[in-house]
C-alpha cells in the first residue's frame, strides 16, 4: 500500500479479531458470531474495507507481529491467508521477512492442507486452544474438540513446519467439576510446546457459566485453590524448563510471545475487526463489539469505532506501573517507589533486582492491589 500524506502510518504490531466460533463455550465473554457457514470472503473483504476506510497507509518501519485472535480464526480455514496476505500490503517487507504472525486455532481444525496454506500466508506460530486433557472438563467447557485431537493437531502442526506453538490452558475450575489440574500440566509438557499460557477462571456476567453461577448450580473455585494451582503451574513449568515470563504465560528460551510481549511494554498496536482495540501511545480506541453491528458500519464506508479514551499523563503512569509489575523483568522503579514496596519485599511478593521492583509468584497473585497502591500513592 503506497505511503500517501494522508494515510496514517500502520503501527509496528496488528491485532485482527476473527469472531466466527461453532459454539460459545460456557465461560466465553468475548465478542464472537456463531456460525454453521463462515462468511470467509465476506470478512475478509470487510477487514480490507475497514483499513480503506481508516485510512491506514504503510507503516513507518518493519512489521513486529500480527495476531489473529477470536473468536477462532482457524474457522477461516485456508483463508487465514489471505488475511495475512492482506495485512502484508501495509509493509514493503515480503511475507517470509514478517516478524511473528500467529493463529489461534481449535484442535479440530487443524489439517495438513490447512497448515501448508498457513504457512504459505506467513503464519509461523499457532496458539492451540486446548484448555483440558480432560474430556469431562472439555464437555463441561462446551469445547467442541475431544482430547485426541489436541495430539493430532500437534502432530501435523510439527509435521508442517510450524515451529513455534503455544497452548492454552485454564485453572480454578469449580470443584464440582472433577479436574486433576496436574495430569492436565503433565500432559501440556509432554507434547513439547515451546509457550504455554495458563490463565484462571473468572465468571463472567452473561455467559453460561455466570448464569448458572447466579443459578447456584455451579460455585467457583476458592482463592486458596487459585492460589493453589497457580503456584503449582508455576513449580511444575518451572521444573520443566519454561520460564515464568509474564504472569498467565511460560515459554522455553526464545518462546515468548513477542506480540504479547508489545503490549506490556506500551507499544502501539493497530486492532481491526468487531471488538478490536487498538493504542497509539496515547489514545486507546476500541471497535463496535457486535459483529453485524462492525459489518453494517465498514461495509458502509463507515470507521467502526465504539469508542476512544486519551490517556493522561497520571494514567499512563499508572499503566507504566501495572505493566511493568507483571513481567518477570519487573517495573523500573524510583527510589520513592522502591521504598514503597518494602512491605511487599518483606512478605515475601516481590525483589528489587538493583532499580528493577519484581513481583514473585505469590505477588502476582495480589498484583492488582500491589500496582494500585503503588500507583496511587
């Protein structure tokens, strides 16, 4: 895409939300559409409309990742590359020089034709949506993939040149849903992935598992099981070479995310798609959530967003501040704010590393009220 006086310049970092599922899962609160038949060229031409009508030029620099998200992109099929071919027309960088590109995926769609189709769109890293080796988790989950699939899938991913693979997993299930948190880490390890993220259940208003919260047919996990499997997933993973980089994610040398990683750090990102948010250093915008809603305005030659919010200066201190304390590497902290946390140091939640102040485990675990308290103070 020719760089025009009036184009604005793509951020390093792209965020496209695919929306298409086969079914809500019972603890989903993202924006997703569920659909029998995707609309692939329908999407596809709508995420084309979208950056037309944003007036999104080339970027003023190399490309450092592009993230397909959901939702589940994989439903796209082959056409996930299409969409990364499209995302390439913002970069004069060719599709093989692109800096990470991921997909999240379900196991069931993975197949040989699809991965060679990936990977010709410059997809070189997957995040595989496996969350339980448990098939009576997985069907409590309403996930729609049995647990020989995730193996499958990890067999051709590998087959097919995908080096980089990631899985997601979820803790602090209710206790009256029978789960060995455990065999679920033990089985993660042995397929060898280089990332995993592991991320704790929360119940969220609206979804399945809320109603049926609000029901009282199903009770959530207590904090000391929270804390429980969050500091074994910590001691297991740790054991098995993974570092604890970020506090939901674990990676082999090399492994992280990078697209992640951007975001803790405060880069600017571009979001496309229903719900996409998106970060120019400043200004945080976000797009219409519902899918019909999204299409209706790009397909109208209409900017989708829902809303904007300026970050001022005390505000962006304060994600400074939050950010910071959730990556291993920590908060470049004042002396004010070093000597703040003492208390924290003393309880054993967190280091200071010379001016780096770093939550350990059990810190991450209070994190929210540790990063307030610092800020505010």
């Amino acid at each position: 895409m020719a760089s025009h006086p009036h184009l604005t310049a793509c951020p390093p970092h792209v965020y496209v939300h695919v929306p298409f599922c086969s079914r809500r899962c019972s603890y989903c609160d993202f924006s997703i559409a569920v659909r029998k038949q995707v609309p692939v060229t329908r999407f596809i031409d709508a995420i084309k409309a979208e950056m037309v009508t944003r007036a999104i030029g080339a970027s003023d620099g190399p490309l450092g990742s592009v993230y397909l998200g959901g939702g589940t992109p994989s439903k796209l099929g082959v056409a996930v590359s299409d969409i990364t071919k499209l995302i390439s027309t913002i970069t004069e960088q060719p599709l093989s020089d692109l800096g990470e590109v991921t997909v999240e995926a379900n196991p069931e769609d993975i197949t040989a034709e699809v991965v060679k189709a990936w990977r010709a769109g410059g997809v070189n890293r997957v995040s595989l949506g496996v969350q339980s080796f448990d098939a009576g988790v997985l069907e409590w989950m309403h996930r729609t993939h049995t647990v020989s699939q995730v193996a499958d899938a990890v067999r051709i991913l590998n087959g097919e040149g995908i080096a980089r693979l990631s899985l997601d997993l979820i803790f602090a299930l209710p206790d009256s849903v029978k789960r060995d948190w455990v065999r679920d880490l033990e089985a993660a390890v042995s397929l060898e992935p280089g990332h995993l993220s592991v991320y704790g259940l929360t119940v969220e208003p609206h979804t399945p598992l809320g109603r049926w919260t609000d029901y009282g047919r199903v009770a959530g996990a207590s904090e000391e099981r929270f804390e429980a499997e969050f500091l074994e997933a910590d001691r297991r993973l740790g054991a098995a070479g993974f570092l604890h980089y970020e506090v939901s994610n674990y990676a082999r040398p090399g492994d992280d995310s990078r697209h992640n990683s951007a975001y803790w750090s405060g880069a600017r990102y571009l979001g496309l798609g229903p719900s996409a948010h998106g970060f120019d250093g400043e200004t945080r915008r976000w797009n219409a959530r519902d899918y019909v809603r999204w299409l209706d305005l790009v397909e109208g030659g209409c900017d989708p967003m829902e809303g904007d919010e300026t970050l001022w200066p005390a505000e962006l201190a304060a994600e400074r501040v939050y950010l910071g304390l959730r990556t291993y590497t920590g908060l470049r902290a004042t002396e004010v704010e070093l000597h703040r946390a003492e208390p924290w140091i003393a309880a054993g939640w967190a280091r200071r590393e010379g001016s780096q102040l770093v939550l350990t485990p059990r810190g991450w675990l209070r994190m929210d009220s540790l990063a307030a308290a610092l800020a505010s103070g």
